[in-house]
C-alpha cells in the first residue's frame, strides 16, 4: 500500500536547462507559486488522488481531506480506499497506518526536506528548493512547473495547477520511473481559522511507535 507520503520523500534528479526562449515563461512559473505563497495562512480543502504508470494506466485511486497552517504544520487524512492519517506538528511528521496498528514518527526535517508538502507549507524561500520550468495552459488550468534541486529525491518534477481565479486546484508529482500522481482539491478554504488540535497527533493506545514519539 503506497501513501502520497511516500511519494513525497525527496526532491529531485538534476538541474535542467532552461532554453532561452523559455527563460521568461520559466521565472513565470517560480513567480506565480511566490505570490501564492506569499498571501497563504491556512488551506483546508478535499482531495481526489489517481496515480498513473508511465503507460498512462491508473494504479491506484484514493482520496480524503486535507488542512495546513504555514509554517510547517499540516495534516492528510485518507479516507478511502483505506485510512491513513499524516501530521507534521511543526517538529515531527507522524504517519498512522489504521490497518496496520503502526504510528511512524520522524524529525520534521528528515521526513520531509525539500518536498511538495513542505513547499506548501513550509516557510523557506521557494527558490532554494526549486527551479522554475515553464508555465503550461491546459484549459482552464494554469499549470506552474518546478523541478527540485536536491539529487536524492524519487522526483523529477512537481506541477501547482491555478484556476482562472488564482486559487490552487491541483497538484502532480512526476517520478524518475515515469508515474504520475494528480491530486485534485475540492471545496477548498483558504485563511480562515483552523484549530491547533488538527495538527496534533497522539499514537492510539495499543498503536506500535516506530522512532521518538517524545519531543
């Protein structure tokens, strides 16, 4: 059973070129993620998830809720096919299995480093961890493409889809071995409130704890 956690372990493969005819479409694409970014507090939204192989052939279908508070606090809830709970509290990143009876816990910086989750939520310049590759329209959907810095990631490229309004709609994950993962978000809520109780995490009694469950 793969997670989009998993998925989210690492950045990325090589620096890319930028052809020069592109270069401005490129730093277009850096830009829009900033000013998103830059007017973000909160986003609770849900999500549909389909991952394809490089054939094209869906592998797999989930889907559940989502809520983050920058900096560096989220929280994924997988309801469906199978439940599984995901929650950076701003030091650790908790990952809880139901059908395995299994919490995974880890520093936040080592779960997570320069990833998609961390370019949401987290408070570091976007620039650092990621290199601009050129906006690209399809349909209604403006398609903002990065490509992540760090040499050990599984990743190659990660894509933030914005509507005509601005607001972000979806999110793609391209990996070395050709799958793509398309995250879809729905009802999504920007800047209001959420409570600080979403992004803490107690193991369920009777849970195994893998790693420093203590601060």
């Amino acid at each position: 059973m793969t997670t989009l956690f998993q998925r989210w372990i690492g950045a990325l493969l090589l620096c890319a070129v930028v052809p020069a005819g592109a270069a401005q479409a490129a730093e277009d694409s850096l830009a829009r993620v900033e000013v998103y970014l830059g007017s973000l507090k909160t986003l609770a939204a849900e999500f549909a998830q389909v991952v394809r192989n490089r054939d094209g052939d869906i592998v797999e279908r989930a889907s559940g809720t989502l809520s983050l508070s920058r900096p560096n606090r989220f929280r994924w809830d997988y309801r469906e096919p199978y439940q599984q709970t995901i929650v950076a509290d701003g030091s650790r990143l908790w990952l809880y299995d139901s059908d395995l009876e299994q919490v995974t816990v880890r520093t936040l910086e080592s779960g997570l480093g320069s990833t998609p989750a961390m370019l949401l939520s987290g408070d570091g310049d976007v620039r650092d961890a990621f290199e601009a590759l050129p906006v690209e329209r399809k349909g209604e959907w403006t398609w903002a493409r990065l490509r992540p810095k760090q040499g050990d990631s599984d990743f190659e490229q990660v894509s933030l889809a914005f509507d005509a309004r601005g607001e972000l709609v979806a999110m793609e994950l391209r990996d070395k071995l050709g799958q793509a993962t398309l995250i879809e978000l729905g009802a999504v809520r920007r800047n209001l409130p959420l409570g600080g109780e979403l992004f803490r995490f107690e193991p369920p009694a009777g849970a195994d704890v893998i790693g420093r469950a203590a601060p």
